[in-house]
C-alpha cells in the first residue's frame, strides 16, 4: 500500500459517510400500515409455501416407500 492513499482514508472515509446521508434522505421509507400489510403477505406466503412442500414431502415419501416395500417382498 502507498503511503499517500493510506493518509487519504479518513478524507474518504467522511466523503462515503456524507454521500450514504445524502442518499438516505432520499429514500422513500414505507408506512407502518404498508409494513404491516406487507409483513401478513411474507407470513401467509411461508405458511402457504410450507403446507405445499409438506403435501408433496408426505407424497413423494409414500411413493418411494412403496417402492421400496415392492422390492423388498419380491
């Protein structure tokens, strides 16, 4: 590392800290209602996504399990 660009880092540093405010002053926050709404979508979707995984979980293991009990009696 040069000697030069390691005395610039704390001028960087405070430049990167002053653009992320500008840049957060920008930013469009959602309201709490918005949060809410889009927080019951995240959890019905996971409970949806897991009762689905779980009919097709307990389907794919009946088939394969008698699969296996077909072999093992012949």
């Amino acid at each position: 590392m040069e000697l030069s660009k390691a005395g610039s880092w704390p001028q960087q540093t405070k430049s990167y800290i002053d653009e992320l405010k500008a840049e957060m002053r920008r930013v469009s926050w959602p309201t709490w209602p918005q949060v809410r709404a889009t927080t019951g979508v995240v959890i019905a979707a996971v409970f949806l996504f897991a009762a689905y995984f779980w009919v097709v979980d307990a389907a794919v293991s009946s088939v394969i399990t008698n699969i296996m009990n077909y072999f093992i009696r012949r």
